[in-house]
C-alpha cells in the first residue's frame, strides 16, 4: 500500500516536472518571439493600415499609451511602430516639402478645428504661417464672401443656412521659409467646417448659364459636400492632401441607417471629384467621456437605446463597412487610419467637457498621422 502510493507521488512528481519544464520553454519561447514581433514589427505606412483593415475587417484597434523619455503619453499601435515617439517641426516641414505637399485641407466639426490648429502651431515654429482669411460665424451663419474671396465663385450663386457649431470657423493659413532661410518653401491649410457626412449648410443655385465654370456650366451643388468638393476645391489647385475628421454631430441628427447612406453619399462625392493626385484619410469618430458632459448632455440615448460611446462605435462600423471596398482598390484616394475611438479611450482622462480634448491628444493623432504619412 505504501509502496504504491510511493510509485504514484513519485509518477506525479515526474508528470509535473516534465509540465513544468515544458511550461518554462514554452514561456522562454513566448518572450523571445514577443521580443522578436516587437522587433521586426514594421514601420507604420497607410498600406500597413489598409492591409490590416482588408484582412481583420476593421480599423486597427490594438495599442496603448505609455510615457516616452520627456514624460509624454504617446500611443503605441500593435500592429506596426514609429521610430520617434513624435515629429519634430524640423521633420514635418521637411517632409511635406519632400512629398510636394503645397496645400492641405482639414475638414471636421469644433473638434476637426483643432487637429487643423495643432499643425499650424507645429508649422509655425520653423515657417512662418499667415493667416489669408477666415470667417467666424458666432451667429451659426457660414459666409458666402469666404468661398468668394480668392476664387472664381460668383456670390450670387451661393446660398448658406444656419450650422449648429458655433466653433466651427473658416480659415486658411500660409506658411512660407522666412525670408534668407534656404528654399522658398510655402504649404497653404485650410479648415472648413464640416458637421455631418451630408448637409446644406453651403450649396449653389444656378439660374442661368454660365461658362466660367466649365463645360458644367448648369451645376448645382446640392449640398455643402458636393460644393467643397466640386465648386470651392475645384477653382484653386486642389489640395493634396485631405484630412476628414468625421463628426460627434451627425448622431444627435440622424439615425445609423440615414447616416450610413449619407457615407455612401459622401464617398461617392470623393470618388468622382476628389483627383488621383490627392490622399484623404478619413478618420473614425472619437469617444466622448460621459462623467465629463454637461448635464443636460449627460447619459442621453441614442434610438432610444444606445449610450454614446456604444452609438459611436456602431457608427464607426458602418463607416468602416462604406469604405471597405475602398481598400480592395488598387489606387483609392481614400487612406485608413488606426481606429480613432479606441486610441481615444485610451486617454479618456484628457476629456475636457465630454466631447474634446486637452492639447496633447490632437498633438498624438497629428504626430502618428505624420509620422505614417511620412514614411
Ligand atoms: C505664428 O507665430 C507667430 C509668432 O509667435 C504669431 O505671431 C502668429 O500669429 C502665428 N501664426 C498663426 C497663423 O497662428
Ligand atoms: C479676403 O479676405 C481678406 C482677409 O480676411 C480680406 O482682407 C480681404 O478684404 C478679402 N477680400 C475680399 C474681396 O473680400
Ligand atoms: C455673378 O452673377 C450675376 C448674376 O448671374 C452676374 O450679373 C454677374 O456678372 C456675375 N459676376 C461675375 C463676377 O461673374
């Protein structure tokens, strides 16, 4: 009886050492191939992006925030990495000037002005950036002698409505080298307002001919999209870049199928007059904090039955589900970017009112956008 149980502890001993061992390889293992992934993991580029977007169906989400050497939070994706934690100025100018980049459009709601803000104050601190107009509609009203001054459009053919941002503005900014500073280099941004994916804020009517603009000389844009990208864009050299910041408003107006097809909509005016010189990257809609919202914002529900960050995300989803075949194309002007709702909750505590955020999260998005645009 002894003797057994003797023979069966000491089976027991052999069958858990051999775990045991087994456990400890496989661990060395694990690390070693985390280590070499971290390694070997690739550079960020907007084709990695797409790849991963093709292949998982969705966004990248994976990542996390960690502190770099000067005590800055800066976001660490899963699927590929930055060599720097950010992009100096130096470096920004440069690669712009590099990518011949001489115009860039910034659309988006009050949160969209200040990712536009942010690459002006990194500009401005090697170029010097000039304002060249702008318009602030305080009274909701956007301006017809904004989309006139500069361009070929005719006044009377605009009409505008009321916005619901009162922060929104226009505005376009030149940064040129300072005088006796090497190469003339000039890079014109610009921000437009931009609320919902389809809206009739700024369109035109037409009641007679005209041949100033071209063989359409009938168009009509029915709405503030269609005008952006096929009147206003159209009479200067067309940006060659374009930044789309999809907006926290569309949700308080619109349900998840009207804003669906609004996509649809808005992808469709992208397609037929964005040219094949320009990239735009559209970007995710950002999560709010909830905790931080003014009360009469504060748990509201979305159909009925959604919070905001869950409303959020289903909206992402039919955005991604809109542009996915985008990415199935071989030369889409249209760039993905990591998922935007989940590198913002990431950092959740730099809500200021629910809805935006304090100055370092539009620094984070518009370093990595750099960086990955700039590879
Ligand atoms: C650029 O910086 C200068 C000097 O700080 C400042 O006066 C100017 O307003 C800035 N330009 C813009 C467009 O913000
Ligand atoms: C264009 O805008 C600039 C700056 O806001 C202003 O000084 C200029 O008078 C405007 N021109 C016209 C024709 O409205
Ligand atoms: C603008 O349109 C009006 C009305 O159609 C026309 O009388 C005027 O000549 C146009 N102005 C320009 C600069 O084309």
């Amino acid at each position: 009886m002894y003797m057994r149980r003797q023979r069966k502890w000491r089976c027991v001993a052999a069958v858990c050492a051999v775990v045991f061992l087994y456990g400890i390889t496989l661990l060395r293992t694990r690390t070693i191939l985390t280590k070499q992934t971290r390694m070997h993991r690739p550079i960020c580029s907007f084709d990695i992006i797409k790849e991963h977007c093709v292949k998982h169906n969705y966004f990248p989400t994976g990542g996390h925030w960690v502190k770099d050497k000067n005590g800055q939070e800066v976001f660490m994706p899963d699927i590929c990495g930055f060599t720097e934690s950010a992009i100096n100025p130096k470096e920004a100018q440069n690669c712009l000037k590099r990518r011949e980049v001489k115009r860039m459009l910034f659309l988006g709601d009050s949160n969209g002005i200040k990712y536009f803000e942010t690459v002006v104050d990194l500009l401005n601190q090697t170029l010097s950036c000039k304002l060249e107009k702008e318009h602030h509609s305080p009274n909701f009203m956007p301006d017809v002698t904004y989309f006139t001054n500069g361009t070929r459009l005719n006044a009377t053919d605009i009409v505008v409505h009321y916005r619901d941002c009162r922060q929104c503005y226009e505005t376009l900014v030149v940064c040129s080298t300072p005088r006796g500073h090497g190469d003339r280099f000039t890079v014109k941004l610009e921000f437009l307002a931009m609320e919902y994916f389809l809206d009739t804020e700024v369109t035109t009517v037409r009641t007679k001919k005209q041949n100033n603009i071209g063989r359409a000389g009938w168009h009509h844009s029915t709405s503030t999209q269609e005008f952006i990208f096929s009147e206003y864009l159209k009479m200067q050299a067309y940006p060659d870049v374009i930044l789309l910041f999809s907006s926290n408003h569309d949700k308080a107006r619109n349900v998840l199928e009207k804003m669906r097809a609004d996509m649809e909509y808005l992808k469709s005016i992208i397609n037929l007059y964005v040219p094949s010189t320009t990239e735009l990257i559209w970007f995710s809609i950002l999560s709010e904090h909830n905790d931080k919202k003014p009360k009469a914002y504060r748990n509201r529900k979305y159909e009925r039955k959604y919070a905001a960050n869950e409303y959020i995300q289903l909206t992402n989803r039919h955005l991604f589900e809109v542009l996915l075949p985008e990415w199935s194309k071989r030369d889409s002007v249209i760039k993905p970017f990591f998922d935007i709702y989940s590198m913002s909750y990431g950092v959740l505590h730099w809500s200021t009112d629910g809805i935006h955020r304090e100055r370092h999260w539009y620094r984070a998005v518009i370093s990595r956008w750099l960086q990955t645009f700039c590879v």
